[in-house]
C-alpha cells in the first residue's frame, strides 16, 4: 500500500440518517500512505487458518433453510395487498407521504427473503472488504453440535503496517464459543499523534439455535496506531451472544458492530468499556435488528475521557414488524474528566412494531465541583485528582481482564497513560 493516503468513506454508517448538522452519521477512516501489509498473528486453542471449505457460507445455507420452514413466502394475494397499502398510503390525494431512503432500503432487504443480503457489518461494506484484504486467509473458530470450544487471536500492531486478522465464528446447535481476541503493540510505536500504522479485525458469528457465543476483545495499541474493529452477528432460534470490548489504547479507534436477531428468543448482550486520554478519538457504532419475537437485546457503554479526547457513539435499535414481544435497550455512563474533552452519543430506536419495548438513556457528566474540593482537603491537587479517576478505568481493564497475557497489555499501557500504575496495581492485588 503506497501512495497517497487513502479514505474509507461513509464507515460505520447509520441506517437511518438523521444527525447531518452534526455530522454524526457516519465517519471517514483515513489510512497513512506507504504502509506495508504484514499480518502477524498469534493463534490458539480452536483458533486456525481456513484449509478450503467455507464453513461460514455453508452455516448461513443451513440457516435459511431453517428459516424457510418457518417463514413461508408470502402469496401473490399478500403481495398484491402490500403493495396497494404503499399506493394508498403514498396518495398525495389523502395526504399520503413518500417512503424515506431509509424505509424503502429496509423493504427491499426484507423481501428479499435472503439471511445473506441482510448479513451485516457494523463498520459498512468498504471497511469490511480493506480488513478482509489486509488480512489474507481467514481465522475458523468452529464448534459443532454440543461442542464447547475456546479460541484466543493476538493481532500485534507495529508501526509502518497493516496487520489485520479475518475471523469467521461457527457456533453450531447447543455449543458454546469463547473467543479472546487481543490487539496489542508490544514492540511499542513512535510517540504522537499522527497515525503510522493500522490493526484491527474483522469477525463473522453466526450462532446456530440453542449457540453461546462469548467474544471478548481488548484493544491496547500505543500512540500513532489507528485500531478497526468490526463485526457482524447472526443469531438463531434461542441463540445468545455476549461482546464485551474494551478500548484504551490507540490514536484513533473505530468500532461497528451490526446484529441480526433472526430466531426467536435470540438474545445479544454488548459491553463496552473505553478510555479516553490525551488526544484520543474513539468512534463507536452499533446497529441490531429484531426479526425473532422475544428477541432481546442490552447495549452498556461506560467510559472516561480525559485530556483533549473525543469520542462519538451510535446505537441504533430496529425493531421490525414481526417481532412482537422483543425488548430492546440501550444506556451509556461517561465521565467527562478534563473540560477539554468532547463527547456525542446518538441513541436511535427505529420502530415498526406495536407489541415491542425500546429504551435509552444516557448519563454525562463532569467530576462535580464538591468531589475536587474533598479530594483537595485530602492533599490532592486537581491533576492527581483527574489522574485517580482515570487510573481506576484501568484497574477495572487490569482485573477483568480474560488472561494473562491480556492483562500484561493493559498493565503496559497503564503504565504510559499514568506511570507507577503497574507498581500500584502489584501492590492491591
């Protein structure tokens, strides 16, 4: 890769756009000019390169068989019904009003009657296909009926390079997948804020009815490194995926998750942790579609910024006509250390059923005033103060971390962001 720098454009895109002044509906990622592709990754457990079958492909040929079953095509009487309930709906004569681009994108996926079509990933298909290249061969993570498998990915990110990885999670009927994906520098990068290198992932889960699917991700990139996470999950009848993704290195971060909760009863649950220090950008985008009835779904992000950091969320939660009795939810708690900081959160919910429950909310706010003055009377200047506070979201990182080697990331970068933090992590624990 050489060159002018290039741009991916219109990523991690909103489904329904709504926020133009703000220009909150999508991002730009921009890739430094003269990086080399280097993938470098460490694999274990039920973690391996693809040999030659497409075991993704196949799931997703089983799954909309199974789905057929259950979800005959409509007949040539429904057809007709439908579409003279647009007409009417669209007559100007009675004050009807045009579909917006939204609506009539959203039809054609759905009549379309295609598990595939309606696949999505949460960073958009131009970010998905620069990390599927970059990558090379894909990572299988496969477990079969009743199996329960654990897998972990390492994608060391260096300065000068691409270094993605490609990871496709096949979780068939009853199994359980736990997958630990780390993306760390360990060999460090040149301090600063311009960027001069890339890693991320891209991941594919598809949970076959009764799946459970555990991903864990950890982000731990020094400065100058742009880290992209994207994934896209299916789920079946019954089927449950937990994410939990946490995010405190980096210069510029870009997170997008899309679910389609296909089964009924299919559940998704998504945790995000993040740090925002010095002049970090972190943009985060999560958008879940309700198919199955009794479908659930639980977005919580919790973070801290501090220096001059900037940070966007989007969540968008679409209920579909057809789910009833799906429940869909979404929060967000940050902590707006520093007055430098920058922070916009976008929650969406897009609603096409009556049977249904949708909520969000969100708490933002500053260390209050009296909190400062009782950590002075203490001893504690306002920077020290600041620095605890930021201090404490990575000791949570430290202690929750999935592994050992995970936690040694997150112990390094605590250790650049506020130095002793190792020695004062060693000594509470």
């Amino acid at each position: 890769m050489s060159g002018k720098d290039s741009a991916v454009e219109r990523a991690s895109a909103m489904p329904a756009a709504t926020w133009h002044f703000l220009r909150m509906n999508d991002t730009t990622i921009e890739i430094p000019q003269g990086l080399e592709v280097a993938p470098d990754l460490q694999l274990s457990g039920a973690a391996d390169k693809r040999v030659q079958t497409d075991e993704f492909d196949n799931m997703m040929a089983v799954a909309q068989a199974r789905w057929e079953l259950v979800n005959p095509a409509p007949t040539a009487q429904e057809i007709a019904e439908r579409e003279a309930y647009r007409a009417a709906e669209a007559d100007a004569t009675y004050g009807g009003t045009a579909r917006s681009n939204y609506q009539a994108a959203a039809d054609e996926m759905e009549e379309a009657r295609s598990l595939a079509v309606a696949f999505k990933q949460g960073m958009g298909e131009q970010a998905s296909a620069f990390l599927r290249e970059s990558a090379g061969e894909r990572v299988l993570v496969k477990a079969e009926r009743k199996q329960k498998v654990d897998a972990q990915v390492v994608v060391r990110g260096a300065a000068g390079v691409v270094n993605t990885a490609a990871i496709d999670v096949v979780a068939g009927r009853g199994s359980e997948v736990e997958l630990h994906v780390l993306v760390d520098s360990p060999d460090g990068a040149p301090a600063g804020d311009a960027s001069v290198g890339v890693a991320g992932t891209t991941i594919r889960v598809i949970a076959a009815d009764d799946a459970r699917v555990r991903i864990v991700r950890t982000q731990t990139l020094d400065d100058g490194l742009i880290d992209m996470d994207d994934m896209g999950l299916l789920a079946g009848v019954r089927a449950q995926i937990d994410v939990k993704q946490t995010v405190l290195g980096g210069s510029k971060t870009f997170t997008g998750l899309a679910a389609d909760l296909r089964g009924d009863q299919a559940s998704l649950e998504v945790q995000t942790h993040y740090l925002g220090h010095g002049t970090q950008a972190h943009d985060f985008n999560y958008v879940v579609r309700h198919h199955g009835t009794r479908s659930q779904c639980k977005l919580d992000a919790n973070g801290v910024l501090a220096g001059t950091s900037r940070k966007t969320l989007r969540g968008t939660i679409d209920l579909i006509r057809g789910c009833k009795g799906s429940q869909g939810r979404e929060s967000e708690t940050v902590l707006l250390v520093d007055e430098g900081v920058r922070n916009k959160t976008v929650p969406v919910i897009l609603c096409n059923e009556d049977d249904v429950a949708g909520d969000h909310g969100a708490t933002i706010g500053h260390i209050r005033e009296e909190q400062l003055f009782y950590l002075a009377s203490r001893g504690f200047s306002q920077e020290s103060a600041e620095s605890m506070f930021v201090a404490a979201a990575l000791e949570q990182a430290a202690i929750e971390a999935p592994d050992e080697l995970t936690q040694a990331a997150v112990l390094r970068v605590g250790e650049r962001v506020v130095p002793g933090f190792a020695a004062l992590f060693d000594e509470e624990a």
